[in-house]
C-alpha cells in the first residue's frame, strides 16, 4: 500500500509498503479521509513533536476516518460515549483518538491518559494515517454516525480538541471569550465557546483569509491584530472588564503577553498553541490578578461531544477545510499547508 | 396607583395607594409588564415565601420591567455586566433583581446576596411590581436594551433564575441534562442547557399542553411520565450511563427520588423546585454513586447573561407566555395560573 | 483453613475451607489482622450491602493487612501512589482496596473505579479476608511500610474512606466543620478534618463512650446531641454563620436535617451514612441557602494517603479499637460489635 | 508623631507629621508593632509596588498590630470571620487587610476585593503603618485575641497571604507540594501547605540561613539549589510522579521554569513570587502536561484562619523574625533587611 512516512532529517516521501496486521485488540481499518495537522508539518520539518523526537520510518497523520476491514484478536468494543454506540463491526466506519497513553502509569490508572507519561501518538511513535491502511487499538476507536461524511469526520479529532480546550477553560454560559489565532484550531475553539454559551467571542487573526473564513462563519467580531489594538478592543467590547476566558492559539510571546492583559481579573487564559521554544512573558499582572494560565492537551473523553456536535449540525468543521487532495498528493498538500495562509485545513481523500 | 396587594389570610386586593417616592440609591419606575410567578401564588395562598412570612399589606410581584420616571439622592449605577450598559437615566427602561441583600453579613461581603442570611424580596418583604409604580434600589436595576420587548422584558428575571439553576450544575458542553417539570421555570431551564451546549435535553412533564409547548419550542425529548417509565428512557437514551446533570422543577418526593435514579454516578442533580414540606427520599443511591444534590437561590449575577441570551434572539421567553392581562386583571391573572395548567405564564402588562 | 463465611438467611459460621489459589494477576496473602466494618454486621444481619446481596458461600471481611505469600501468573505492580513504594514481593505485608471496579465501563476507564456501575467488592461478592488467607488483585495491593503495625495497618482502609470523605467535601484550611456520629469512621473522618487544617472541628454523638473516646483523641468540642441543641451550638461557635462542612455520618432522618440545619448558606454536606431506607428530609433551606448534599463512596485513590497519615504518626486509627480477638472469635466479634457501643472496632488478629 | 515616608527618587526619610484624624467608618490606631515587608523595601528602591507607583509623601508600611485609641463617625464593625469576635471598642487591639479595595466595580461587587481594578493599598498609595498611628477603615480590621502577642500579630498579614496562596493552589490533605524560596512568604506557605494535610513539603532555598530556619522549623526536606538538582530530588522523592503543588515564591525565570519542570502533569503551580520584570519560560510542558499556572495576590476572606492558626499555636510566625527595633530605627530595619540575607524579617516595635 501507499504510506506517507518520516525518515528523519527532513526526509518524508511517499513509498509502497505491506498493509498492516492487527494484533491483539486492534483493528485494520482502510483509511477513508486524513486531515493534514500542524503536527505534520512540525515534524517534517523539526523531526519532533513537542520535544519528543518522531520515530525515523514512522507514517505520519493522525485525524482520520476509515472503514473496519479487520477485526484482530481479543477485542472488546468499551461504551466510552453516551452520544455515539459501541456497535463496530467488520464495515463500520470508525474515527480514533491518536494519543496512545502507557495504561499503566499515576496518570493513565486515574482516567487521564492525555497526560500519561510515557504517551504515544500515532503519525509520531506509531503508524498513522497517511496511508491505505492503519492499525488501531480498538479502545482508541468510536463509531461515525451515518449523518457524518468522510469530509466532516476527518474534523472530528481536530473539533475534540477543541473541545477539551474549552472544557479545560471552566467556561460557563454568559461568558466573554477571546480567541488569538484563527487557524483550524482556533476556529474550532471559537465555534466550541460560541455553543458552550459564550455571550461573545472576540477572534484576533493576522490573515486576512483567514479572517474571512471566520466571518463568514458567522462570527462577528474578528479584528486583525495588526490594524487594531486588541486588548483596548477587547476592553470596549466587555465595558473595561476584560474577557472572562482567553485562548492563546499562537504559541508567540506577544499574543501571551495580549492574553493575559486581555482577559479580566480572575480569568482564565488556555494556552492551546504550543510554543516553538521559550517565552518571554510578563506574568505581573497573572499573579496580581489572579488569572490562571492552563494548558491543555489533546483529548480527553472528548470525542463524544465532537461527533455529536457534528452529527446534529452545531459545528460545521469543513468551513476550513480549503483544499481536497488524494492521498498521492500527500507531499504537495504538507506544502501548501506549510507554504500559503490560504491552505488553511488540507484533507487528504481515498 | 392601582397596587395589588397581600393583607395576610388569603385577603389579596387590588387597591389604591400613594405613588411611592425614591429614597436614597433609589429609582421611581413606571411598571411597563410584570410577570406573576408561582412565588406570588404561593403567597396569596400561604401568606409566606419558603418558610419567610410575606408583610401584611406588601404589594406583590417582583417579574417587571418598567421606565424610570424619577432618580432619588445619591444614586450611583455599577457596571454590574459586560454584556449590559450602566448608562440608566430618567426615560430608561429597566429590569431588576428583587432580591434585597443586607449588604453586610457574612454573604453579602463575599458578594454573595442571593443567599444573604437577612434578604428581603420584592414582593414579599417590599412593595413589588404589581403596581403602576415601584420604588426600587439602584443598585439592583439593569437597563433593558432597545432591542427587548416589554413582553419579553417581563421574562428577564425568571431567565437570570434559569442561568442560576444551570451556573449551580456546573454544566459543560456535551453533557446529557434531564429536567423534570416544564413549567416556566422547567422551560427556561431547559433552554439555558441547550444553549450550554448540552447534547441532550431530555424533559418529562405530566400535563400535555406544557409539553406541548416545550416541543413546540423545538425540543425533541419531551416525556409523559404517567406513559414512560423516565428513568428507563433516559438510561436508554444515555446507553445507560444516566443524565449527567438532572435539574429538578416540581418539588415532590417522587420526582426527586426519579431524579437521583435518573442521573449518572458522579452526576449532579440540581434542586429548584421549592418542597412545600420534608420529603421522603432514598439517599442510597446518591451516597454509592457519589451523586451531589445541589441547591440554587435566584440569581446571582446572571441578569447580564439573561439580557444577553434574549437580546441576541437566543433564547425566547416569551414562549410559555399564554396569558396577557391589564394590571387591573391581576387577580383573575393569579386565579387563571392557579387553576389551569393552560395558564403557564401569565403577563400583566400597563 | 478457616473462614468465616455468610451463607444467606443470618447463616454465618466459621467453616474449614480450601487455601485459595492465586490466579491471573493475583496474590496470595496471608492474613495478619482484619478489623470489623458496618457492612459485615449488615450482611450478617440483613444480608446484603446497600441493596446489593452478599454471596452466598462468601468469605466475609475487608479490611486487613497481610504478607504475601505467592504471587500468581502475569502480576504488575503500579506505582500507584507518590507516598508509597511499589516494590511488592513475596513476604511483603499489603493492604488492599476492597471494592473491585469492572475495568471497563464508562466510570472504570475514567478513573473512577469506586463508582463502577459493576462494582464488586472484597467480602461481599468476592471471598473476604475474615480467613486465614485471602487471593486479591494485586493492582488492588499497596505496601504497608515498616513503621505500620498490624494493629494500625487494618486501619488503613476505613480510614481511606474517611479521605475519601473530607475529599468531597472540597474542605480548605480554616473550613469550620461539623461531624455527627462519632463511631469509627465519624471519628476518621475528624481526624482527617483536623488534620486538612478545620479552624473547628465539632462532633455530635449520643453515647458516652464513643464522646469520651474523641474527648481523649483531643477533640475540643464533642457534644451530646441528647442534651445540647446542636444546631444552636454550631452557631454559637461559628457566630451566627454555621459550619462550612457537614459530615452525616449516622444516617437518620433526624441527623440528616441536622446537618442541614447547621451548615452554613453555601456550604457542603457529605454524606457519609448510609440510610437504611428512605429518609424524611426538608430540602427547602438545602435549595434557598445553596447547599450541597454530596455522596461519597469507599475510596478512590485515597490508601496512599491514608497510609502516609498513619506512617507519619499523624493519625492514630487505633484510639477506636476496643476490643483485639482471634480469627477463631469473630462470631463473637461480630455480636459485641452488635451489641455494645462500647464496643466501637473490634479487630481479628492472626 | 514620627512616620516614614516616601517622598519619592529613592527619598525615603522619618520625619514628623500630624497626627491622623479618622474620617466616617475609620478607625485611629496606634501602632504597636509593624513589620517590614519586601513591598516597602521595593518601594524604597522602584518606587512602586507591581507597577502601581507608590503616592510621593505616603507612609511607608502595612503588617501591624495596634491599639484602637478612637473610633470615628459611622462605624459599623461587621461579623466578617466565623474565627472572630467583631467586639471592636476603644482600647481594642486590632490587625487589617492592607488592600483597599474601590467597593463598587465588577470585583468588589462580587466580593473580590483582593483583585479590585481601583485598588488601593496601605503604604502605597495610603498612609500606612510605620507611624505612631494610622487610621485605617474599621471594615478592613479585625480584632486580635488575647492568646496572641504583638510580635506575632504583626504576621497576621503575611501568614494570611500565605493561607491566600494555598487556596488558590486547591492543594488537599495528601497532595506533595513544592516551596521555591524559603523568605518569610515562603516559609509562611509552606507551614499552611504543611498543616492543610501535605504529605510532603520540599523547600528550595539557595541560602544557607534561611534553609536553617526551615529545617529548625521542621521542615525535613529543605534543598540547596546549588548543590541539588531540585527537579531530580521532587522526582525522587515522589516516586518518578512530580509534585501535586508548586508554589514559585522567588520571581525569576528560572525558578518559574524549576516549578514548570517539578510538579506533575495536571498539577499546579501558584506563582507567588513577583517577577521585576518579563520571564522566559517555556511553557511546553505546561501545555502538554495540562498544568495550571496560577496567579494569587494578597488576602482574600484569610484572616479569620491566620488568626486562628496563631491563636491556637498551629503556626509560630515569630520563627522567621530575626531582627526586632524601634520604629525610630526604621531606615537601619530596611538597610538591613536589604542588604543581609540573614535578615529574614525585620520587626518595628513601638
């Protein structure tokens, strides 16, 4: 079969290898959609993901959907969600959260294995999904609803986390939110904060495409940063109070700095983006105002929400999908991701 | 002025009386629309509100909305909401919070008035909004944006109840909500967990037309527990896993015994409907499913929130408004609620 | 060997029964010292623990400590908690987590075992420790350290219960805190409130003995509810504002509207007696003051606490046994147990 | 009478000045003891306090203890602590919350005075405690019992800072915790954390006397940073997990990056210290371990438990005073205080 894989030092190419076996409690499932991630790129660029270095040979891609060819050894499907059945079978179309947690360590024992310590993630430790196929361990997989299409699916990992950001945000109806950066993330959390109750979401972003998209979306205040100051528009807009929840998902020095002089007294700033190295921030005004700063990581539990906000049509995850190619395009697509603000999300096809 | 009027022993009259004048930190309002809430049924029938004597000769209602006509001495407007304009002179229209905080005991410096061990309320300690005139407290008021009707304006407070009820869950997104009760309160309950992003609403109401109107309203999950066997739906509607949030609107034993069976372990059930005595309940499933009963009291910063939601379109109050009467109708008003299940929410309007 | 086993129908006795074999995942454990808990009497008397049946044929008993003496096929040994090591071998002394989670429903995979929707539990619906020997899960197991007698270490579950408890109640440092019942595990449950930085803890109990055995612990404030308004009295000693933290631990109608009665507005309530039916409780200042009624359930995460607390001499959990048998007397046990409030723990030696 | 004040430009002088008259709801105090806090020696050296100029002509000074010598106009003394009696007359002795909050913005309403964006505060931008006297708002006072001395009640404001800390941190009893910086904030902190139930507590303290304190204090885990790889040994000694709880009590980049490094995924890290300027931190694994950076500042409802925990002995706040003066000696307290580490805290007594 056709696989996208890393081979260190900046050496990623398409190349025909066997299709996989599932082993105990996985299954074999024909890649249908991939979407393309930020993390892609990062690693054939960096050849890490957040420090940990991606294993030379792997496939990359993590956000997919795929039909179930295979069912190996031993396997038991869990009723992890009540909004999505645990009935997989040979056929089914399933999407997979990619973080691949230890089972066995503090955090994995207490039901947090988006943070276990010895995490693994497909497309970085663990084949992944830029390929025909794709072995997974079924406790990772959830059934797609038939109201789903392939196109939407491939968003269903990407809207999870976003997800998890705004659960991690403690936000509450009523809220004012601020979103810094309107790349595929960022919408997805500003589209999450609107259905969580937010009475306003600010969205702050550079590119002028990108602008577009969210306002086309249907959100009504998106300023660019770069011709309006944001914390002084962010103070108007919430009567010089300050936006109850800030989500930083820039991963820059400056929009840290922004977000924690934008958000009130008392809030709550996500940092969703990661930094590429060591930031230079003025925590003064954090710890005299007692807002906290809270990462988040992944998902957690999260693909329930995510499938039915797509099933019933709250969320809409192909608004940023702008390109569609097949998988045989897999490197012109991690280009176009990495080379133009106009790619904004890039879906790889069957 | 007309004012309408509880005198102790079910003697409740609508009479005339002197137009009140603003003391210090108080506004004159002109009433536009007032409510009657099931708070000033329990009045004219018990004489008392949750165990507090209403004061003989009080004038009752405290749902209104009203144009201020006079500013007393020393009045100063707090810039109580992001969402809500301070800027009240004479000609505004207002809404306000009618419960009356001492302002000094251990709450009230905490800045939590809704449960202040000394509140008084409109209506029941104070002259209320069943009048052509109310003086009330700056402090509490809230300018009604142009955009709100009167009729709707009349809803603001019930809504602020609602967001309270809903804040007290500590409801996130995706999560599976029951309410019990879709009486106005059980409505607009259910309306601020939708928009809280709940995957899942699930209602059960024993009278048709109040169901009616609960699925007009778009509700998909309408139950009649004298048909269903609700506890058993919702495990099936959850996979059974249960409600992750139940909010319980009726006040009897047997909804909060079908409440504590119907959420999840590790659930919260939300209590707003006020018992008129102890009830009997088994508390065996809450203490092993480490379920939490939860009280809520009116509201609690959440007139912003309730303005916000209505203003946007968001959520409509007027949906359960099935009667409109002229204040001088107040008394045949109070007997329409209390005798037809038809009468959901009664408006009295100038 | 023998074991003390119920057989349905008020049917227990001390029997000659098979040394048990450890299996997959398991340990041998030889039993050193097993205390008396509620749930035994229960079982003995009603023959089943909060609505679940015993087994017929089960060993009783669960709280113990042992040395292990064989370790089954295919056994790991977590790093469970921070305060303990995991390096468990053959003649190592354990204790163990006496309810046993399903591992795969949606609490189990959540890390929420206590709350499984299947749960087991040691001495219920599996053979307990009243026996000479006893085969457990050994990621059940933790390390007693050295510096633990025997005596103490069957302590060490009740009293992670009792952590458990002051866990729900979201106690802080300063929390004034109220405790009806003063049996063991009210005592327990001071003591860990104590020990969680209580400006005051205050304990209820009508019998003599179990106040004098808290007088002598240090507790300042034991009252005998038979001639003290106990209400009055935490508001005496909170002036006027009532305890943050309620711990119900007698189970009864009576206390339960105690417990209401003497929380503050906004306070919590843990529940940790179980009723042995329905009770008559009065929501209504529950709703208006905003309280919370939280269940709390066995332990969750909590021995590496409760072993600490005890290691570090912090806690003595043996100020409450009053009587130490021989496994061969537990049917006498289990009777003064049932007969005497003096009797408050009785422990089973090897 | 003789006060110290800053007169601006590093101009810090005692001088003579009148005799403060106390405006409606203040009281006059006259100052029994008054310690030097590293906010006044800031001052002396930035002039200002977290970018809050200080007033030219203020008093200096805000820890301190006094007698009530008149009461002015309009008093009302509230209940405002369970802990506390609100007995307050003329010859009382009295501690106060040096933060001045505006009482009438978004914060203040909601009884979050400690983070009012008005904010004032005794000895900045209000004539503070080193003088012979200071009025001071009878609502910002609170009684001080018998059982304390004047040496010790001139820590109630820091210890209350301290307890301030570790609410925010939401530690429990069992949760390991981390102190960056042995001063007298940290040293407060770390005896809170200790009597809120810490299983352990690790102090990381560069300087030899100040460890010396720690460890005379009890602390048996107090670290050279110099010598000891403290990340490693938090590891080490919490079994390969991290610590539940840091608090940075140093304000450097490089402590904060220590903190970031040593607590556990999902834990928390409450920023104490303030930064002079920007940090560089590398926020990477904040993100990815979902750990929160928490700000705090000053008090926040904690005097009533810093009393308490003086009064009842539960913490010696005396154990880091090293140097005790007359206030005449007030520039010789801050020269020293400034210049040697061994200086811990210096105390003026009247």
């Amino acid at each position: 079969m056709k696989a996208c894989k890393y081979f260190g030092n900046h050496d990623v190419r398409l190349v025909d290898t066997e299709v996989p076996r599932p082993e105990s409690g996985e299954l074999l499932v024909k890649v249908l959609a991939t979407g393309i991630c930020g993390t892609d790129l990062h690693i054939s660029t960096h050849g890490d993901w957040i420090g940990k270095p991606a294993r030379p040979g792997v496939t990359m891609g993590h956000e997919f959907v795929g039909d179930v060819v295979e069912i190996g050894p031993d396997v038991q499907f869990l009723q992890k969600y009540p909004q999505v059945s645990s009935e997989i079978s040979v056929g089914s179309r399933i999407c997979a959260e990619p973080h691949l947690p230890c089972g066995s360590c503090w955090w994995c024992i207490r039901g947090q294995g988006n943070i276990c310590s010895g995490i693994g993630h497909l497309g970085v430790t663990r084949d992944g999904s830029f390929a025909e196929y794709i072995t997974v361990s079924a406790d990772r997989c959830s059934l797609v609803p038939e109201e789903i299409t392939n196109h939407e699916a491939a968003g269903i990992e990407p809207l999870a986390c976003a997800v998890r950001a705004v659960h991690r945000s403690r936000m509450e109806i009523g809220d004012t939110v601020l979103v810094i950066g309107a790349g595929p993330m960022g919408q997805d959390v500003a589209k999450v904060a609107a259905l969580s109750g937010a009475s306003l979401v600010i969205i702050s972003e550079p590119h002028p495409y990108r602008r577009k998209l969210a306002a086309d979306y249907g959100f009504s205040h998106v300023l660019d940063p770069q011709e309006t100051d944001v914390v002084g528009q962010v103070m108007e807009l919430t009567r010089g109070i300050g936006a109850d929840v800030a989500f930083e998902v820039a991963g820059l020095s400056e929009t840290v700095n922004q977000a924690i002089s934008a958000v009130r007294q008392g809030g709550r700033l996500v940092q969703v983006g990661v930094p590429t190295g060591a930031v230079t921030v003025d925590l003064r005004r954090l710890v005299i105002g007692e807002i906290e700063l809270i990462g988040e990581h992944a998902t957690h539990w999260d693909f329930g929400t995510a499938i039915d906000l797509i099933r019933t049509g709250r969320v809409d995850v192909t608004s940023v999908i702008t390109h569609t190619l097949p998988l045989e395009q897999v490197l012109e697509g991690m280009e176009l991701a990495k080379s133009s603000m106009e790619a904004v999300k890039v879906v790889l096809e069957a």
